[in-house]
C-alpha cells in the first residue's frame, strides 16, 4: 500500500511541476527570467509555451528535448508553463497548447512555428530561421534586438510613447479621462528608476500598439512635481499608480519587467473594453476584416426568420452578445448569418441544410474550424468555447482551404418575416368541358 501512495504522490509531482527538467537541454522560462533570457538576448530562441495537462505537448516532449539537445550552443531552446504562468502566455497571444514562437532578429515581433512536430522538422526550421538571421545582419538590415539591452546603451532614447507628465498637465490628462493610465513616479537620482526605464519604454510602445492608445503609461518626475507626489502619498521610487475613470487609484505591486506590465495593461485593457460588435455576415468585406483581425472568429447561422419570427432571432443573438462578454478578453471576432443566406461558407464549415442553430469557431491563419456540438445555449455554448480555449476540442479544415464566395445580402431590418407573395392565376376563362377527360 505505501509503494502505490507514494508511486501516485510521484506522478502528482511530476504532473504538477510541468514537463521539463534542470537535467534537460530545454531552459525552463519564466516571467521571472523570460526578459533577460529571451528579449535581452542576442540568440535565436525557439520557445514552446505548454501546458502540463495537454496530450500534444506531452506528445511533443521528447522531440522537444531531442531538438534542444542538437540545437545547443548553435539556438537556444525553451519552455513556458503557460498554464501555470498565464501572463505570459497572454502577452504572446497563447490561445492553445502547443504553441511553439521563434523570436529572430527583433525580440518584439515573434513568429508562429507552423511546421511539423518531430524534432527534425524543428531543427530545420530553427536552422533556417537562424541563417535569415544572419543574412540580415551580414546586409546591415538588423541590429539584433529591439528592446532591454539595446534601450539601455541608447540612454533611454526610446521612451517616445512614454507620457511625460507635470503637476500642471496631469489632471487634464488622466483624471475623468476614458482611457487607463499606468503612471510610474520616479527620482532621477534612483537606480531602480533607471533600471526600469528601458523596461517601461518598451512596454509603453507595445501596450500603445495592442491597446489602440486605450491604456497609457506616463511618467512623473517626483523630486520637481511634488504637489502630485504629496497628493498620491509617493513615499518610494519607482512607485507605480493606475489610473481609471470613477475610480481610486491603485498601486501596482506587479513584476518590474516589460512583459510583465505588458500582462497587466492588457488586462486592465480588456477588463474595460466593451464587448465586441456581433456583425451580420452581409458582404465578403464583414467576413473576412472580423476574421482576418481576431484569432478566432465565432460565426452563428440561425435559422430562417419565418422560422422563428423577431423574438425568437433575438433571443439567439442575445445569447451571442453574452458570450461575446463573457469571453471579450480573448478578443475574439463575433458574426451570424441566415441559414441559407450563405450555403457556400456553411458547406465549408460541414453545416449546410440542417440542424440551426449552428456555431463555428474559425482559426482564418490556419483555416481550421470547429463545431459546436452542444445546444445553442448560454451553458452549451459556454463549455464549447472554454473547451477552445484551453486548446481543447476536435478542429478539421475548412472546405476547399479558404473561405468560398460570400454573397452580398440586404442586412435583417428586425423584423418578422413576410412569405413571398404567389402570383394569383385567374381561372375563369378555363373551360373544363373541353379537357380531354382521359388527362384528368
């Protein structure tokens, strides 16, 4: 009895401390280190962001290994525990498990790895990744890495989107504005101040780029403005205050690396982003802009309107726009469509003639899509896209690789619908008589 406790407490361990070792090549990241080791980095880096649980990533593990292994001293090779250090995986737009990034030349703009899954697929993407990188700076095009490092012998010159801020501008600016302000309070003289500068300038053009400018970071100087450092309490450097309209504001107590204000702003970022639009697929344009600028794009086809009248159209769409709350900060793309308004594109997603309510989530990067098999329902729905989520849930491609021909239709004017009016046939001049009764 104790050999099989302690066998189940043995696998419980490994489970819960994620699929990597020290022993192996693969160099375990963390929000703590992911900064210095991967951003700050002149290397080539192939960074897997898993999750412990995930059949693929444990599928994938060993060639994982095998990989870093051959790779070692020529690419570095690593592994996020995403499912543990969920910050980080948001901030690199995780949405499944395995997803594997390459991070070349710029730090700031990591590829997707699209190919195979065994160790000598990797090697070779690695190695080819690797010679662009080098043709790049043998043409001068690159000079390594964009941020970290590079900010900090530049002298901080690229705090461009860093707000500056002053006991006279600040109160026109941040307060009862609608966006969210991250604003440091700093002392020239303080080396934690210096140290986070290169760290808050990178983040401050990313988070302005990923926000659209809705969350901002700024900066006070405290020793000069000190009518807004007595007002805030500022009694140590850096000290980080957030800003949102109606309310107090509130310290940030986060980690002091780039990717980890990033996390924060994009949280503060979708916590207050209203719920995406729930477009009507009228034309090829509504398609393809929702779903060409969302991860996933989640398309409804309801049934025809002289099926269920106003009301019942409504109902289905008001619960659309409660999972498209509930879910708004994945920031996915939200469309509906009559059934039969568009065959081409239910054909393609395997819907066609039957069965609506039907939902689909469509991945357009990949043209991969997968059906709701629930009921068309807040719960049903619910568990359908939590299962998507976590990278759960069987997916298929869609028909014929690319989304077909899109019909241009007039937009639902909201209400019942009208059946079509049959052209009345005048009987009267027809003489039955003179039929011939054997056509009867």
């Amino acid at each position: 009895l104790l050999f099989v406790v302690g066998t189940v407490s043995c696998t419980l361990f490994l489970a819960v401390n994620g699929l990597y070792s020290a022993s192996d090549d693969v160099i375990e990241l963390t929000p703590t280190n992911f900064n210095k080791e991967v951003i700050q980095s002149e290397s080539l880096w192939l960074v897997e962001f898993y999750a412990p649980w995930c059949g693929h990533c444990q599928r994938l593990t060993p060639e994982w290994k095998k990989a870093a292994t051959a790779l070692k001293g020529v690419v570095k090779v690593g592994a996020v525990d995403a499912d543990k250090h969920q910050s980080l995986g948001g901030q690199y737009g995780v949405r499944g498990f395995p997803t594997i990034k390459i991070f070349g030349a710029n730090k700031n703009k990591a590829e997707d790895y699209q190919g195979g899954r065994t160790s000598d697929a990797i090697v070779d993407a690695a190695l080819s990744a690797l010679r662009s990188l080098v043709k790049e700076r043998l043409s001068g095009r690159s000079g390594g890495y964009s941020s970290g490092k590079q900010s900090r012998e530049s002298g901080g010159g690229d705090k461009k989107d860093v707000i500056e801020l002053t006991d006279d501008s600040f109160d026109k600016n941040v307060i009862n504005s609608d966006d969210v302000w991250m604003v440091e309070f700093y002392a020239p003289w303080c080396g934690h101040c210096k140290n986070l500068e290169p760290e808050w300038a990178a983040a401050a053009t990313e988070v302005k780029e990923q926000t659209k400018g809705k969350v901002k970071l700024a900066a006070v100087d405290a020793t000069v403005n000190q009518m807004l450092a007595g007002r805030y309490g500022i009694r140590g450097f850096p000290t980080i205050k957030i800003f949102q309209k109606g309310e107090d504001p509130v310290d940030y107590d986060g980690g002091r690396t780039r990717s980890d204000i990033i996390a924060r702003a994009l949280d503060l970022f979708s916590d207050n982003a209203p719920p995406p639009e729930l477009l009507e697929i009228i034309s090829e344009d509504v398609l393809k802009s929702t779903c060409d600028a969302h991860q996933l794009c989640i398309i409804s086809v309801l049934p025809h309107i002289l099926d269920t009248g106003a009301s019942g159209r409504n109902s289905y769409l008001d619960v659309m726009l409660k999972m498209a709350e509930k879910y708004k900060k994945k920031m996915w793309g939200w469309l509906w469509t009559e059934a039969g308004a568009q065959s081409d594109l239910e054909s393609s997603l395997g819907i066609g003639g039957f069965g609506y309510p039907a939902m689909a989530a469509v991945n357009a990067r990949k043209m991969k899509f997968a059906l709701l098999k629930g009921s068309f329902s807040e719960q049903g729905i619910n568990e359908f896209l939590r299962e998507l989520s976590v990278g759960r849930g069987s997916t298929a491609p869609v028909g014929g690789g690319a989304f077909p021909k899109i019909h241009s239709v007039e937009p639902w004017d909201g209400k019942d619908g009208e059946l079509p009016v049959e052209d009345e046939i005048d009987l009267s001049d027809v003489d039955l008589d003179d039929w011939d009764k054997d056509e009867l």
